[in-house]
C-alpha cells in the first residue's frame, strides 16, 4: 500500500526535522542526511528514532544510488 502524497508532503524526520524519501518497494522512509531509515507499518510511518535504524554505509549508499535514479526517472519525464 503506497503512502498518500499528502502526507508525504509534510512527514520530516523526528530528530532533524528535514524531509524523508520514500520508498515504496522497501516499506521505509530515509533521511540521507543522518543515514537513518524509520519502517511502515501497516501502511503507518513509525517515526520514532527509538525504533528507526541505522543504515551501513552498504546500505546507504544503495538507497542513495535509488534517490539518484528516481530523480533521473522525472527530470526526463518532464
């Protein structure tokens, strides 16, 4: 179940209040600037840092490279 656009309009992170990507095939909001991902559950984003976690550098570089195609996908959608 993809996340309503609204809401992802105005989600930000609980620690740094900056805006989060989403990722709809993992089920999980990011905030690349902190490395920090927060899960969904049932649909509900669990925005609480005592429950998100922190990605490996792996991890972080993988969902980063993600962020870069989709910003690819739009600019040539448009």
């Amino acid at each position: 179940m993809a996340l309503d656009p609204g809401l992802l309009e105005i989600l930000a992170c609980p620690d740094d209040k900056g805006p989060l990507r989403y990722f709809a095939e993992e089920n999980l909001l990011y905030n690349p600037r902190q490395g920090r991902s927060y899960p969904i559950q049932d649909g509900i984003p669990v925005l609480l840092i005592s429950e998100s976690t922190l990605v490996t550098e792996d991890e972080q570089k993988r969902l980063d490279a993600l962020m870069g195609e989709e910003t690819g996908n739009r600019s040539s959608e448009s």
